[in-house]
C-alpha cells in the first residue's frame, strides 16, 4: 500500500467522470450553438476515463491494503415510499477493485485505438459519447452494493451494447445484429429480474448484496428460494455471458465497430455474467449441488462447443468471438467447481489478451478491409508491430508458459482436476481446440501470400498494398502485451489470498500449488495444437480440404454453428412466438387491451350524453333540483341521526 486509504468521494468519482463526459458530448451534439467538435468527444472521453483509470489505481492500492476485505462505505438513501426502502452505495472489496482497474484499463486503451479506427466515420463525435456511456454503466455495475443498483446498470450495459453494436445503423447486417443481441440477453435479464423479485420478497425487502448472501451462508434461506434465485441469477449471467444456448448472439454482434468488440465483447460487459456468479458465490455455494453441477457443465459444454465453432469460421472477428464464448464457459466451469479464485484470475489476464486480439484484428482489417481471412495472408512483414503482437496474444490465450494466461488456464484445468475429471478432460481438450484455432488464424493472415484485400467501400479498385496502423492503434496494442506477459505472475504473490479477501472466511481455501499432470497435459495440448495447425495450414500436410471432408458431418454441423440461429429465428421466433403465441397475444391485445380502452370510451360518452341533458338552460327546471336536493338531504339526515335504520 503506498497511498492513504480512498475517500469515498473518490470512488464515486470514477463512476461519474465518464458521465461527465457523456452528458457534455451529448450536449454539445444536440446543441448546435454550443460549436462542439467532434475531435472534443475523443479528447473529453480519453480524460474523462483516464481520471477514472488513476482513481481506480487508488482503490486498488486501498483494497490491498485491507487485504482485500470490504473498506466499509455506509449506503445511502435513494429512494423511501412508505415501508419501501432503497439504499445506494458503492462496494469496494478485491472483486470490485480488480473490475474497476480492468474496465478503465481497457476502455482508456481502446479510446485511444478509437482515434486511429475511427478517424473520419461520420458518427465520431457519437461513438465516443456512446462510449462514455458504456464505461460508465460497466462501472456502476462492479462497485454496486445493491442488487437493485446493479440490476439498473445491468440493463444499461446492455442498452449501450444494442446501440454500439447497431453503431453503423445503416448497415441492415449491423441493425439485426444489435436487435438479436438486444432481445437474445433480454431472455436472461427476464430470469434474473425474477431473482431479484424472488429475493426481495423472502427476505422482507433486501437488496443489499452483503446481506443476501449472509443470510444464504447462514442458512437462513430454504433450499428452494436458493434454488430459485441461483438459477435466476445464472440466467442473467448466461445471456450477458453468452453461455449456452444464449450463446449464439455474440458471433453476430461482430458487426459493430472493432473498439466496441475489443472493449465490451471480449473484455468487459460478456465478463459481467462471470463476474455477478462470483459477487453472489458465497449464495451460490449455499445452494443444492444439482444447482452448481449443472453451472460447471453448462460451462464446460459452452467452451467446447464454441471452441468447435472457432476452428471452422473464416471472418477472424468471429473466430475471437467463438474463443471469447468459449474461455468464459470455462470460467462459467469453474464456478460451478467451487473455483472463486480460477474465475476471477482468468477473467482479469484474459480482459487483457483478448482486447489485444481483437484490436489485432482490427489493424488487419485496416490494411485489408477485411475480416476474412481468406483474402489475407503474407502480413507479417507489411505488419510487423501488429503480427508480433498477435503472436503474444495467441500464446497468452493458448496457455504458453509463461505468459499470462497460462497461470490462468492452470488453476482452471487445476479445480476440474480435483473436482471433476470429466470436466478435467473436457478442458483440456478445450485447451487443444484454442490453440488450433488461434495459430490457424495466425498462419492464414500472416504467413503465405497476400490474398488481395476487399474492395473498399462501395469503390472498384481493392484495397491498397497491405500497411502498419497508425501509432494511435499500434500503442494501445503494445501496452497490452505487457498485462498479457506479466499479469500471470500475480499467481506467484498471493493473489489469490487478496481475492479471497471479498467472501466469508468460512470458505476461503485456496492455496496456491502446482499438479504435475495438469501441467504436463495442459502444456502438451497447447503445443499440440500449434504443432497441428502448423502442419495443416503451413506445411498443408494434411489439406484442410481434406480434413474437412474426413471429419464429414461433424465439420458440416460445425460451419452450420449447430443450426441453433436456424432452431432460435426459424422454430422458436417464426412459429412459438410468431405464430402460436403472437396470435394469442394479438387477440387479447384486440379482445381485452383495446375492449377495456374502447369500453371507457364509449361509457364517457354515454354519461355525457346524460349529464348534458340536465343542463337545460331552464330556471325553473335548476329552482326545482335544488329544491328536491335540499329535500332528499334533510330526509339522510334525519334517518341517520334519528336511528331510523336501527329500529
């Protein structure tokens, strides 16, 4: 610890600075007068998170000093209407800090890459203010100390990922991109609102995190609300996640700019699912085994059947998007093995050398025009920056000692390995598939001959003679390759006793140790891979071609991405709710909603038609009503006070 302990202010701070310059941004876009330019939305955003990003350094260094245990901030009072109370407050802990120096880290990096990639779009000035919003709502989540706190960031960071994701709305891919990505996470949101309910009720109206998951170690909550608000919560954590079978909306939400994918799409918002299991981990521990198993195999079938889908797919965006599926299955896995400290450190390296990749991917695309990769090729010397930080990342991700995410993957593999040797085998074989996959794209982009490019935009001619990115872009991409060497190292110096800091001490039990076999096995499917797709798309012995028709309908299911878009669009979408349950909903909307609207309507009308006949215009006619009036009046009050009615 090298500073004095983090006011509170402070960290309140790191939320609002980006919403400083949201709000600024959008001012000045709808504000003509204000002669805002769009260069100022880069400039504004960068400070804006750059100040986030000091601060945060500041609560991490506050949190290590407390070992990672709760600094104590009181909530406040946000909202009381009668015994319906609401407290808002920040949490800061191991698990929140480590989240807030991941998400400023990240968003500041690719905020500068954006200036490079999106220099000249015609929504700059937009992009960054969506952008501000984004890191703010992602922020608000990590150091929420209510439920209700983080549901209402939750559904930010997915209001924002819609509008990024449809950023070029022109596009219809990008538009039906943003739509699917939208509605398909609504289908988990829905069941952790459930939760949310669920757990209000039972226990007499808590939101507060610390105190639900107190009561659940305490046993103060029936197996069956466990069950149910567990479940809630991982279906939340399943669509943000894109665990399956909400899985298939991530590959398309590729469509968005680059930057967005780096920062929401691999590092950050697909991270949130992870990170609510583990802000409720000592609740989900609580909870009957059925409920944890069927997490661990969730996850451990998500990371096998994306990594399936990553070694078939040509568009290099979505192979990283199949990868980044994959890893957060396994970190889905690990959870559900009891594994709090795997989960968490894999989620912190791979932020890391995954928003390299997928920057990577982008300065290709740059030289290109193109995401896919059989129009790529001979890169490595027209990109030398790009192509060698590509490679750290690859190995980072592939689980090469000793980069990062070897340490990561180990503890991960480690867990299964005492838990579940199915699993244990299931990740391993995971292990293989990523490093296939991932030197497939190196040795398809970077080594043969160039391929031509795309044509760029609506014009006749190919993109030019491949070239590096501008500095803006390549900077971001070596800062990240130092997280992605060295972060892993932490595994060396207790971090796992400094994440531990956030739960019980009843159950914290990691120690840090090392299986042979695990190591051996994990580090020959690594280099098992590379050696594998080495010798089928660099020496092409044997052909892919050939490989391709050998593996017959596995490869056809596989580049089909299981027909679950096909079952979801065509058989859920199209025939459930289009035509079955549309219908119904159509009827009662026409029946009910518009016969109940329509109904007052008309009775209105009616008592108006009466009401305006009293008014004749008459004197006589308005004497004699008062005159009956006073009558009718005198004769209740007699009744009433001459007990006429007891009688």
């Amino acid at each position: 610890m090298f500073l004095p302990d983090i006011p509170e202010l402070m960290i309140w701070a790191i939320y609002f600075a980006p919403m400083v310059s949201f709000a600024v941004i959008a001012c000045g876009i709808t504000i003509p007068r204000m002669g805002f330019q769009a260069r100022h939305a880069s400039r504004l955003t960068i400070t804006a998170i750059g100040l986030s990003w000091i601060l945060a350094l500041w609560a991490l260094d506050t949190s290590i000093g407390l070992d990672g245990e709760s600094a104590g901030f009181a909530p406040h009072e946000w909202l009381r209407l009668f015994d319906f109370e609401v407290d808002f407050g920040v949490q800061l802990d191991s698990l929140s800090a480590l989240m807030m120096f991941v998400v400023t880290s990240v968003s500041l990096l690719v905020q500068v890459y954006s200036t490079g990639y999106m220099h000249g779009d015609g929504g700059y000035a937009r992009y960054f203010m969506l952008m501000s919003l984004f890191t703010m709502s992602m922020l608000g989540l990590v150091m929420a100390s209510s439920l209700l706190q983080l549901f209402i960031h939750w559904e930010l960071v997915g209001l924002t990922s819609y509008l990024l994701v449809g950023f070029w709305f022109h596009r219809p891919a990008a538009a039906a991109a943003a739509k699917k990505a939208f509605i398909v996470t609504r289908f988990g949101d829905f069941f952790f609102m459930i939760a949310l309910v669920l757990i209000w009720t039972k226990t007499g109206g808590i939101f507060d995190i610390t105190e639900i998951n107190a009561l659940a170690a305490q046993h103060q909550l029936s197996d069956a609300v466990l069950v149910g608000f567990v479940l809630g919560v991982f279906a939340g954590a399943a669509g943000k996640s894109a665990q399956f079978p909400l899985h298939f909306w991530l590959p398309d939400a590729m469509e968005g700019p680059t930057p967005v994918s780096s920062l929401i799409h691999s590092a950050t918002m697909v991270a949130a699912g992870v990170y609510l299991l583990a802000r409720f981990f000592p609740t989900v521990e609580a909870a009957p085994g059925e409920v944890t198993t069927t997490i661990a195999y969730i996850g451990a079938f998500t990371a096998i059947l994306a990594a399936s889908m990553g070694i078939v797919a040509n568009d290099i965006k979505r192979v990283l998007a199949y990868s980044t599926i994959s890893q957060l299955g396994y970190m889905v896995m690990a959870i559900g093995l009891g594994g709090f400290v795997a989960a968490i450190f894999h989620l912190f390296t791979h932020a890391f050398f995954k928003s390299l990749l997928f920057q990577g991917s982008g300065s290709v695309n740059h030289a290109t025009n193109t995401f896919d990769m059989r129009r790529m090729g001979g890169l490595r010397t027209a990109m030398p920056l790009t192509f060698a930080t590509f490679i750290i990342g690859s190995l980072s991700l592939s689980g090469v000692f000793p980069l990062a995410g070897f340490w990561s993957k180990d503890e991960l593999l480690l867990d299964a390995w005492h838990h579940d040797k199915f699993l244990w085998m299931v990740g391993t074989i995971v292990a293989f598939m990523t490093a296939f996959y991932m030197f497939r794209v190196i040795f398809l982009t970077f080594f043969g001959e160039y391929r031509g490019g795309e044509e760029v935009d609506v014009g006749h001619d190919v993109a030019g003679p491949p070239h590096e990115s501008p500095r803006s872009m390549t900077v971001p991409m070596i800062i990240l390759t130092v997280p992605s060497v060295l972060f892993g190292l932490f595994a060396l110096n207790g971090f796992g006793g400094f994440i531990e800091g956030t739960l019980p001490e009843e159950i914290r039990h990691f120690k840090f140790h090392m299986d042979s076999v695990v190591l051996a096995s994990s580090t020959l499917a690594a280099f098992g891979g590379i050696g594998a797709a080495a010798a089928v798309y660099l020496a092409r012995t044997p052909k892919p071609e050939q490989l391709g028709r050998a593996a017959g309908p596995f490869y056809t299911f596989a580049a089909g991405k299981y027909y679950v878009d096909e079952i979801a669009e065509g058989g859920i979408v199209r025939v459930v709710l289009h035509r079955f349950l549309g219908r119904w909903i159509a009827a009662f909307d026409r029946v009910v909603v518009d016969g109940i609207v329509n109904g007052t309507a008309v009775g209105a009308r009616r008592i108006g038609d009466i009401a305006r006949r009293l008014e004749t215009g008459h004197l006589q006619a308005y004497t004699s009503m008062s005159m009956l009036g006073v009558v009718v009046v005198i004769i209740v009050i007699f009744v009433l006070s001459g007990n006429v009615l007891e009688r």
